[in-house]
C-alpha cells in the first residue's frame, strides 16, 4: 500500500502489508526486496480522472500517467528478472473495461488505461520463451469501491462551463440502474488469470464488463 493500514484486511498470517509507492524508484526497489521470491505480480495500483481535457490540468494528466501506467511498468521490470531466471511466474495487469468503449470525460484516464492493455500484449509475447505468462483483468464499473471518491480532488474545475450540460447527462446516467462491478468479481478474475494457464490473455470482471468483452 503506498499508505500501509493493516486494519482495512482481516488479519492473517498468509498476509503481510508493505510501503509500496509504484512512482518512487526506492520504494519499487525496496518492496520487492521485502517481498522475497515472487510467483505472481498483480499491477492494481490505480488512480482515477474525469473531466473535459480542456479543464484537465497537464500535471494531473502527468500524475494519472505516472501511477496508472510508468508505475505498472516500472514494478512489473522490477519484478522481472526473478521470474526470467526461475523460468516461471505470472504478471496481472489491471486496467478497466472503459478501454473498450470510448466515453467523454475520461479522455486521460482512459489513455492511461489503453496504454497498459498494448502494453500487456506486447510483453507477453516478449516473456513466452520464459514460461512467463502475463494477462488483463478488465473491470467495469465499481460504485461500491473508493475509487471516484479518491479521484474527486483531481476533478476540481476539470468540467468546465461549456461541459457543463454533458458532465450533467454523464452524472445522470449513473444513476439509472445497471449492471455494475462487485470487487469480489475483480478478485475472481485476478484468481483465474494467476491460476488458469489455460485463460485468456482478457479477462472481463463484472456483469457490465463481461457484456462489453
């Protein structure tokens, strides 16, 4: 966690909690060296965003960016050599089904997302001749989660006047019922991409994600 609170995971001692900041090099460095070997690399370090691009400040598309995907990058090179020379292990990228259907106001976040998903690809093609499989999870919808309530202080101005009627409709259609994400539904996903060898490269996560895929 990049803020470590045990008290929000029941205790186990399968489980331990550390500093992890997936924008710091050191932190990186020193999570994995605490970590010990590694069988399976799950990226869900994430921030959200939304907002008109005209009202999207560049340091808050640089801070998405840095979290969302240098941060998945730069962990899952961290992790790699161990698994190249063990010649086994499994990296799970997390991204969100907002890639696969284009939506207003989420114009960086959904970049910052897309980008992971070529990245996923791409790497796994890279890690096959080392038994290293690599694949996506991709979740829809999750209001249960704190993920729009930690993405408010990155929303502040970012819909201006002129956006004003389309973030309205956007609000709006969120709360007309529909099909969502649970987070059990996230953790199942991720459990099959680690223990599956046989599924596939994406894997949908939730009602509403498995009706886009």
């Amino acid at each position: 966690m990049r803020t470590p609170c045990e008290e929000v995971l029941p205790r186990s001692e399968h489980l331990r909690v550390l500093a992890l900041d997936v924008t710091d090099p050191e932190s990186i460095r020193h999570a994995v060296e605490a970590a010990g070997p590694i069988d399976a690399l799950v990226n869900n370090a994430g921030i959200g965003m939304l907002g008109a691009l005209e009202g999207t400040p560049m340091a808050t598309a640089r801070e998405v960016f840095e979290t969302n995907t240098l941060g998945t990058i730069a962990v899952t090179q961290a992790v790699l050599p161990q698994f190249r020379q063990r010649q086994a292990g499994v990296i799970v990228n997390v991204t969100s089904t907002v890639t696969l259907k284009p939506l207003p106001l989420l114009a960086v976040y959904t970049a910052s997302k897309a980008a992971i998903n070529a990245f996923t690809e791409s790497l796994a093609l890279e890690l096959e001749q080392f038994k290293v499989r690599v694949r996506l999870v991709l979740p829809g919808r999750a209001p249960e989660t704190r993920f729009a309530e930690n993405a408010q202080p990155r929303m502040q101005k970012a819909i201006p006047e002129a956006y004003a009627g389309l973030g309205q409709s956007v609000f709006e259609g969120w709360g007309h019922p529909a099909p969502v994400t649970q987070a059990l539904d996230v953790a199942e996903a991720v459990w099959r991409a680690v223990n599956d060898a046989s599924c596939p490269v994406r894997l949908a996560a939730g009602a509403d994600a498995l009706a886009l895929l």
